[in-house]
C-alpha cells in the first residue's frame, strides 16, 4: 500500500522545483553577463592595440605600411580630411600618397584616450580622438584634431576596415 501524498507536500515539491529552475536561470545570466563582459575588455584591449598599430603604420609616411588595415573591397568607401572620398584602398593609397605624403616631411597620427568599441558578432566599430600633425616641405607646420570612426569586419584570422570616416571639426 502506498502511503497518501498530501495536498501540502505536493506544493512544497512544486516550489522547490521552482526554485532550483529559478537559481540555475539566475546563474546562467549571471555566466553570460559575466562571459560578455569578459569579452569586451577583450575587444578593448585588442582595438587599443589594433588603433595604435594603425596609427604607427599611417605615422610612417608610407601608405603601404597601413594597406594591411584595410579590405580591398573594389566597392569600399573611406572618408577622410582631404578630398571627400575614396572609392577602393587602391584609390584611397594614391590619394593619400598626393593630398599629404608628397607634400610631408613628417606626419604623426596618434589616437586619444577615449577609444570607444562596440561589437556585433564579426562587425566592430570603433571611435576615437586622434590627432595628426605634419610638418610640410615648404617648412609649414599643421596640427589637426580628427574624429575617427572605423568599421571593422572579422575575415578569417584579421580585422579590416571595411569603412571609415575622419573628419575635423569646422575651425
């Protein structure tokens, strides 16, 4: 003979059952808050180094320093200071090379503190505060404050930037 199940019992059984359903939802949140935030520290520290990089490469007068930045996308679009647009990296490394490195003896890029990363699976855009300063061969010095954005794409093993835009504020 089976003993009788109380009315009171089953309700404790079913609270029970709602707790431990409860606590294991609780701490799978608490893994993938705890997982996400792990993961943009990550990104953080690695577009710090991704943007110092890229600004060391743009620093060295050289625009093929920087090519392995960018995609090659024939339809890519980069905005930049001088002239409005480039159309391709091919159009944007000849454009580069004329506007400012013909002209340079010296150019520094570097990018603020204040590096802002925000991920969407293989998509990262990043913002910054860089500034730029130039000394020309006619001995004409040029310092410049620019906002950066870039749009980067994870392809296989890198980043690229598939966009991006610099702009210097109206003087």
């Amino acid at each position: 003979m089976t003993p009788a199940v109380s009315h009171s019992s089953v309700k404790v059984e079913r609270w029970r059952w709602l707790l431990y359903v409860g606590l294991a939802f609780v701490g799978a949140l608490l893994t993938f808050v705890g997982a996400r935030a792990q993961q943009q520290a990550s990104d953080a520290a690695n577009f710090r180094k991704l943007t110092d990089a890229y600004c060391a490469a743009w620093s060295s007068g050289n625009p093929d320093n920087a090519a392995k930045f960018y995609a090659k996308d024939a339809d890519a679009v980069f905005y930049d200071v001088a002239p409005f647009s480039y159309r391709s990296w091919k159009e944007y490394r000849t454009g580069v090379q004329k506007e400012f490195f013909d002209n340079a003896t010296t150019a520094t890029l570097s990018a603020g503190k204040d590096l802002k990363v925000t991920r969407r699976g293989v998509i990262v855009l990043t913002t910054v505060p860089m500034h730029l300063s130039m000394k020309a061969k006619d001995g004409k010095t040029t310092d410049a404050d620019l906002r950066y954005t870039g749009v980067w794409e994870r392809r296989g093993a890198n980043w690229l930037l598939v966009h991006e835009h610099i702009s210097a504020p109206m003087q």
